[in-house]
C-alpha cells in the first residue's frame, strides 16, 4: 500500500548531505581566508603572500635590490612572486577542495562552484 515511499529515506539521507555539505563549506571558506602561501623570486629577494582565496596580504623585498638602474628587475622579480603566491594558493583551494568532497563521499573530479 506505501510502495514507493522507500525512496524517501533515500531523498531524507541526500538532504542530510547536503546541509552538512553546506556547513562544511561554510568552515572551508572561513579556512582559506586565514590560509597563507608565499611566492618568491630572485632566490628569495621578494615574497609575496597571499591568503588561498588569492587575496594578497604581504610583499618582502630585501634592500640589497633597490638599485635605480635595475628598476625593471626588481618589477619582474615582485611579479613573479605575485604570480607564484597566486599558483599556490590556487593549488591549495583545489586540494582543499578536493579534500572536502571526498570527505563527503562525492566523485573527487567534482567542480563545486567555489
């Protein structure tokens, strides 16, 4: 006579997981706010810091290279630590991501939109 509300459970349990979905994420992106990476170049001259999110919070150069005839080294070696600290941070969102989905036993290939 009920044939068919046996699906509900199921329905009830995907329900389930996805608010607990939504509260792991919430935590995630709290998380990567207060995640750093850092960036360098030139062997360290310049580092550039930024949160996981990409934010950039810091940039360090050392003063051995302010030298006004090498103004746009010193440019490229900001801008590669800038782009270094944005790959990484980058990397870093999507292990944590991966981490997260797999915690929650979904395909780890999955793209969620954050």
């Amino acid at each position: 006579m009920l044939k068919g509300l046996g699906g509900l459970g199921d329905m009830a349990k995907m329900m389930k997981k996805a608010q607990e979905m939504q509260v792991k994420m919430a935590d995630l992106q709290e998380e990567m706010n207060n995640m750093r990476v850092t960036g360098e170049s030139g062997a360290g001259l310049v580092k550039a810091t930024s949160t996981v999110k990409g934010e950039l919070v810091g940039l360090e150069i050392d003063p051995s290279i302010f030298n006004p005839d090498e103004k746009e080294v010193v440019e490229d070696l900001i801008l590669a630590a800038i782009k270094e600290a944005q790959a990484k941070a980058s990397e870093r969102h999507d292990a944590e991501m991966t981490a997260l989905t797999e915690s929650l036993g979904m395909p780890t290939d999955m793209k969620l939109p954050f």
